[in-house]
C-alpha cells in the first residue's frame, strides 16, 4: 500500500478532486470555499484538461492513475473524480464501471490500494449540473428566460453541444464556460439541482457527486 502523508491534529480531512476541465475546476471547490453546501469539506483540485471523448476506459484509467496516487501520498481523506460522458455511446453507469476496474487495477499495479477513490460522471458535460436548475436560475433572474425543457441529464443538446447552446439562449449571449460556469454553479439550489428521482429535473451525475463528497 502506497505511504500516505499523515494530517496534522486539527487540520479538516481534505478531498482530493480531480476534474476533467477548467469550468468544473473553477466552480466545484466552491462548494467549500463559499460555503454553498454546509458541511463541505475543504477540497484539492486538479485539472485534467481534457481527455477526449475518443479515448477508451483503459486510456482514461491511465490518464487518471498518477493524479489519484499524488493525491493518496498527499494524504488525502478521500480522492473523487468527476469527468464526462461526453458523446459516448455507454451509458453513464456502464462507462463508469469500466472506467473505475481500469483505474483500480491500474492503482494495485502501483501499489496503491484503491480505498476511498470514488468516479462520477456528468452525463454528459459538466453544463448537465448547471440545467438542473434552469427553471430556478432563471426565476432568480440569472437567465432572461424559463427553459422549454423538463430535464437535461444525459441530453447531447442543439447541435451536439451538451449544454452550451441551451445556456446561450437561456443567457441571451454566449455561454462562456469558465466565466459562466462558475458563477451558475453557486447560484444552484443544490436541494432541487440534485432530485432525479419521482419526476424531478433534477442531475443524477451531481447528486452523486455530493453524495462521493459527503454532503
């Protein structure tokens, strides 16, 4: 099992997050440092910048190996990572469960014991969490109009955009990723943002992303 750093008497357990662009890597650790969710602990991220919706499980795995061992010998309480769906024909579980065997086999073959890594996948962009509250950002006045649609997750959106389009119209301008993304994303009401279940609109991929962080 590979060394970790051990945490200082009094200093809060850190996550270490590991994202796949820079709209989540600007808007997630938000969470704890604007206190959008009580109780969200601090968190560490690192940015992948990119991986490409054409690279397999396996090469995904390898990007991903090095990032979560640096993280494990940081000492880190846990390491959570968020990546896309993209256009990828497997679904969101599917991927996911091939991703995760890749990575902890990838993982033991350093060794390093896969505990407490956790994978969630924005179905199929990152834009998924902020459209699961179209409806509620734009009745506090962050969009200039009401969405046409129910829900969002897991839609490939106009033109294959996964989001962006939609968050144009919504906007009236462009959706500028790591301007927008950010700010949307603290102006979520995360109680309605994360409900799927029972007709919600709410983001499957963001509820369990919470849920991987604790709150």
């Amino acid at each position: 099992m590979g060394w970790r750093r051990r945490r200082r008497p009094g200093i809060s357990a850190t996550i270490g997050l590991i994202v796949e662009g820079d709209a989540e890597y600007l808007a997630l650790p938000q969470l704890h440092a604007r206190k959008l969710i009580p109780g969200c602990p601090p968190l560490k991220a690192t940015n992948l910048g990119g991986i490409g919706s054409d690279v397999e499980p396996v090469g995904v795995a390898k990007m991903l190996v090095g990032k979560v061992i640096a993280h494990q010998v940081a000492g880190r309480s846990k390491v959570v990572i968020c990546i896309d769906r993209e256009q990828r024909p497997q679904c969101a579980p599917v991927f996911a469960s091939e991703v995760k065997e890749a990575l902890f086999r990838e993982l033991r073959n350093k060794g390093h014991e896969p505990k407490d890594v956790h994978l969630v996948i924005s179905d199929r962009a990152f834009e998924a969490f902020l459209l699961a509250d179209a409806r509620g950002l734009s009745q506090r006045g962050r969009f200039i109009q009401a969405p046409k649609f129910h829900c969002f997750e897991g839609e490939m959106g106009a033109q294959g955009k996964k989001g962006v389009l939609e968050l144009s119209v919504l906007l009236g301008r462009e959706y500028l990723k790591t301007r927008d993304g950010p700010l949307l994303f603290a102006g979520l009401n995360f109680e309605v943002a994360r409900k799927h279940r029972n007709g919600g609109s709410g983001s499957r991929g963001l509820d369990k992303l919470l849920r991987a962080l604790g709150v």
